[in-house]
C-alpha cells in the first residue's frame, strides 16, 4: 500500500514553521506574502492563502492589515508561586498544546535526586518521564520528572500525550506541599536542541519538589527557553 502523500498547503505550513523553529524568524518577524510563498516554493496561490491562513488561526502567526503577515509572539507568562497546568495554560491563550513523550520509565536513582526526593533507606528506583511540551508546534518546556512509586504506583501506564504528568498526579496524589527553585542557566546541550534554542541562549529552570500525603511525590526539573517564557506576580502587601 502506497504513503498517502502530503497536501501542498501542508508542507508550505511546515516550511513556514522549519523558520519560526530555526530561529531564521523570530516574534514580531515578518513572513513571506502569500506571492513570495507562491515564487519561492512553487505553488498555486490558494495553496500559499490556505497554508497562511490555518496557521493564523492556530495562533502561529498575525496578520496586520496593509502590513503584512507576522510571527505571533508566543511567550508564555507564568507566576512563580502557582502550580499550574500547562496544557490549561497554553489553551487558555487560545493556542494548542502537543506533548511528544521521549521517555518513561523506572530508573534507578542518582545520589542528587534521592536526596531532592528525600527519600532513604533501601529505596532505588523511581519512575522517570522526558516529556518536550509544545505551543502551536513551538517547544516551550522540557520536563524532567521523577515520580515515587509509593505514591503513584501506575504512572508508568499513564498516557502523557493525552493527561499531562500534573493533571495525572493531582488525581492520584493530590498536592500538600511543594517548593520552588527557580534560576537561569546555561543549557546542556541535549535540552538545547529540544528546545531549539539559539546558541548562547539561556534557558529559565524551575526545580520542583511536591509532596503528597506527606509523603515526596515527586521532583520536576521545567526547562523553559528563556526567550519564549516569563514569569510575573502581583502581589498584595
């Protein structure tokens, strides 16, 4: 049986996109008009129109009128204290949210994560997630997570495509506590590249360990690349 083959609107949608991620077109960047499209990739002018307009309206890019067509700015905003989802957050925006899984299994546990866990005794293992959350089809955060299998035994069949690791383990093991670390850093290379980031570009990593019927549920490590994420509070004195 023969691949069905790409629709023409959709390989210039990713055309336009392969740029965005690339760096080549940045927030507020203007993109090819639908004729440059059209000149450049040999393609029908309803074609290009096509391409255009559903990324439009997937919030990828703006359109100005008499001015032309821009890439959207897609930072996110986010308050250092609150725990929130971030597949609630991205659609609040009006935007879609892709999860691409890359690993989930159990682990055995380093040093430096047992004691982030502050979990002793004979206890070894813990199951670990890889997940890269997109927005629009641009990568926003790369989470890390260990989670501890007294408290959430059956994360390993949790289908993080379709739930993400919060949604999964407020169900299973609701929040009691939870602390923050948040710095800037320099990213390995490996989290570079997931995140497409520009070379010598910072990335903003939230470190955070919840706990759950007073037992450590589980330790996070958010990286976010540091020109598409932000965070911001008001706060009563």
């Amino acid at each position: 049986m023969s691949a069905v083959a790409t629709p023409l609107y959709e390989k210039v949608k990713n055309h336009v996109v392969s740029r965005i991620r690339s760096g080549e077109w940045g927030p507020g960047a203007r993109v090819l008009s639908e004729h440059e499209l059209v000149r450049e990739l040999k393609v029908s002018r309803m074609t290009a129109n096509r391409a255009i307009r559903e990324l439009v309206q997937a919030g990828v890019l703006s359109r100005v009128a008499g001015l032309g067509t821009f890439v959207a700015d897609l930072r996110a905003a986010g308050h250092p204290l609150q725990i929130r989802n971030i597949a609630a957050d991205i659609r609040d925006r009006g935007h879609v949210h892709r999860a691409e899984v890359l690993s989930l299994a159990r682990v055995e546990m380093a040093p430096g994560i047992r004691a982030r866990l502050r979990i002793g005794g004979r206890a070894r293992l813990a199951f670990r997630s890889i997940v890269v959350h997109f927005e629009n089809d641009v990568p926003l955060q790369v989470e890390d997570r260990y989670v501890n299998p007294v408290v959430a035994p059956d994360y390993l069949s949790a289908d993080l495509t379709r739930t993400t690791a919060h949604e999964y383990l407020m169900r299973v093991a609701p929040l009691e506590r939870v602390q923050h670390v948040v710095r800037a850093v320099a990213p390995e290379a490996r989290v570079g590249r997931l995140l497409n980031l520009a070379p010598g570009e910072p990335v903003l990593l939230i470190e955070r360990t919840t706990w759950s019927r007073s037992l450590p549920a589980s330790f996070a490590s958010l990286h976010h690349a540091g020109s598409r994420f932000e965070l911001c509070g008001v706060f009563d004195i």
